[in-house]
C-alpha cells in the first residue's frame, strides 16, 4: 500500500482566513487532504451528508469555507445555496455562534465566508448559475486544499505575490 505525500502547509491556511471549513456531500472519501489537514491541527473540518443537516449546521456554527456538492441525496446543492446563504452571510458577524468570526472592531479587514460548489464534471450551464446566485467558486473534483486555500488570498495579497518587485 501506497503512503499518501505529506501535506504542505505553507502558506498556512491561518493565513489564508481559513480555520474551518464544512463539506457538504454524501461522499466524504472524496476529501482526503482536508481530512490529513484536520489530523494535523492546521484546520477544523465538519462533514454534512446532506442539505438539511447543513442548514442545521450553518444556524449555529461558523466557517470560513463550506464546499457543498451540486448533487446530494436530499436535494440539489443550488437548492440548498438559497438556504444557506443567509446564514453563512450572517454568520460572518453573530456573536452567539461558535467557530471562528470577523471582530465587529474589524468588518471590511477580513475575509467572508466562501461557499463553492463543487461537482464531478465541468457544465457551463452550472457553472453560470453558481456564479450567478453569488457563491464565491464553481469547482470540479478533485477538489484540493490548495485551491481553497489560494481562493481566499485578499486580491493585495494575490498582487503583491506576482509582484518580483
């Protein structure tokens, strides 16, 4: 049996913004850098195998990330962006959540939550309309950690990286 790499963690994903994150899919073997992510500290990491257990989630918890499938056993991932994005969105601020928040002395430094979808072959069609309800990616597995990790980059920090100056 083959061992998997090692993870690379650098940069963290600290200094991404990303301290958790929620995957929303009946497929959780799909993730294996995330989850050798979370054995090693660098992350929190919560599994939901449907929609309605993460709106349950998203009322009381916050994330940095959540990664939702566009086809779980309950419904489709686009219905469940319409439930979910409100509470993700207040989420950012509601002090009576547990998980990682924006300080109120600090809103507009940070960055917001991120909510891809994520589905197992390119569509146009999906792809057009995750962007049109305002959900921060469209992605294709594999899904890995660093595409994550590089999405939530502060566009400063993105420039100052290509800059060799």
């Amino acid at each position: 049996m083959e061992t998997p790499a090692a993870f690379d963690s650098s940069p963290s994903l600290h200094a991404a913004g990303i301290r958790e994150i929620v995957i929303v899919d009946n497929s959780c073997d799909r993730y294996g850098d995330f989850v050798r992510a979370a054995q090693d500290g660098e992350v929190g990491l919560h599994f939901c195998v449907d929609g309605r257990s993460a709106v349950r989630l998203a009322r009381r918890f916050r994330a940095d990330a959540w990664l939702v499938s566009a086809d779980l056993p309950d419904m489709s991932g686009f219905d469940l962006l319409d439930m979910l994005s409100p509470h993700v969105l207040q989420g950012d601020v509601d002090p009576m959540l547990s998980g990682a928040r924006i300080s109120l002395d600090r809103m507009g430094e940070g960055l917001r939550a991120g909510i891809f979808i994520v589905s197992d072959s390119y569509r146009l069609v999906d792809e057009q309309r995750a962007l049109a309800s305002g959900v921060s990616g469209y992605l294709v597995r594999p899904v890995t950690l660093d595409v994550i990790r590089n999405s939530r980059r502060p566009a400063t920090a993105t420039a100052s990286a290509l800059d060799p100056a």
